[in-house]
C-alpha cells in the first residue's frame, strides 16, 4: 500500500523558473520544489556541507540513490569575489526517483568548517506566513548568519543557528515569472 508521504510526493515536480526579481542573465536558478496543486506543503530536508568536495559527494550519492542531481556554482550566480570559489558548489540539490532528496554545498572559505559539524537542516516552501513564522521562532532566540531577504536566485532565503546550536535555512520561493 503507497504511503500518504509517498503519494505526496509524486505529485511533486522539479522546475527551475526564473523569478520576475531574479537578475537577467544566463545563470541556473536554483531549483525548488513546487506542488502541482495551488499551493506547497512546506519541507524539511537535511543539508550537507563539505569543503571543495560537494560537487565529487553529490556525484557519489547520486551513484547511490540515482535520481536528478542538480549543481550550481557560485560563479553561476556571482555570489563570490574570491576567484578560489567560483567553481565551488553554491547549492546542490539531489533528488531520488523514490522522492527522497538531499541538498549540500561547498563551505565558503570565509566560514569556518569543522568536519562534524558539517550539517544544517532546510525548510523550503511556498508559504511566506508558514516559513517567515519558524524563521522568526528560530532566529529569535537565536543568532541570525544571513537575514531573511531576497537572495540572487530571486526567493526569500536566510540563515539562522538556534539557540541549541543547529544550523537553519529557510527559503521562501518567490512568485514565477508571468
């Protein structure tokens, strides 16, 4: 019998829209998973950070759980000054063909890397109330690496450590291009 979590998420499709705020130039776009229906569900997803081996462990799990694998680089949205990290991996996004999926990047080299302590947890959806809701719950007592607000893919994304040291991201997809 297919589980309501299973069924779920075969309703789910990958697109990679551009967002009317997004800059206009031949980059990727990050990908975010949109329901089918009028509205998403909110998801919670495990991610992954490495330092400069993201793209080779994302290739890896791939061989493993098969599925889609989607890489985008930090020169791919110019969100680096430093030449070492344009190759490095900004977002990676893997998602099985059972619906699992699995996200992880590069740690930039401006940020401290302790392997171990390589992991932070996603909440990715639509529903700006629902997520600027948990973003203000786990920020509030907690300290904020990277404010809520409009990042270069065109959605709402920040970056917060909660007060039990775990690490958060939340993004909010923007509206898609008319």
């Amino acid at each position: 019998m297919q589980k309501d979590w299973e069924r779920n998420l075969s309703w789910c499709t990958m697109v990679t829209e551009r967002t009317a705020s997004a800059p206009r130039r031949e980059a990727p776009v990050a990908p975010v998973m949109r329901h089918e229906e009028t509205d998403m569900s909110t998801r919670l997803n495990p991610y992954l950070g490495f330092r400069d081996t993201a793209r080779e462990a994302m290739t890896y799990y791939q061989s493993v759980f098969g599925g889609e694998l989607t890489l985008s680089t930090f020169g791919d949205f110019q969100a680096s000054e430093d030449e070492s990290e344009l190759d490095k991996i900004m977002h990676g996004m893997l998602t099985a063909d059972n619906g699992m999926v699995l996200m992880a990047a590069d740690t930039p080299n401006s940020m401290d890397y302790t392997p171990g302590n390589t992991f932070s947890i996603s909440l990715s959806g639509e529903d700006e109330n629902e997520l600027r809701g948990y973003w203000d719950r786990l920020a509030g007592e907690g300290t904020v690496t990277v404010p809520l607000e409009v990042a270069p893919w065109g959605d709402h994304f920040g970056m917060c450590t909660d007060k039990f040291g775990v690490a958060w991201l939340i993004n909010v997809a923007g509206q898609p291009q008319q």
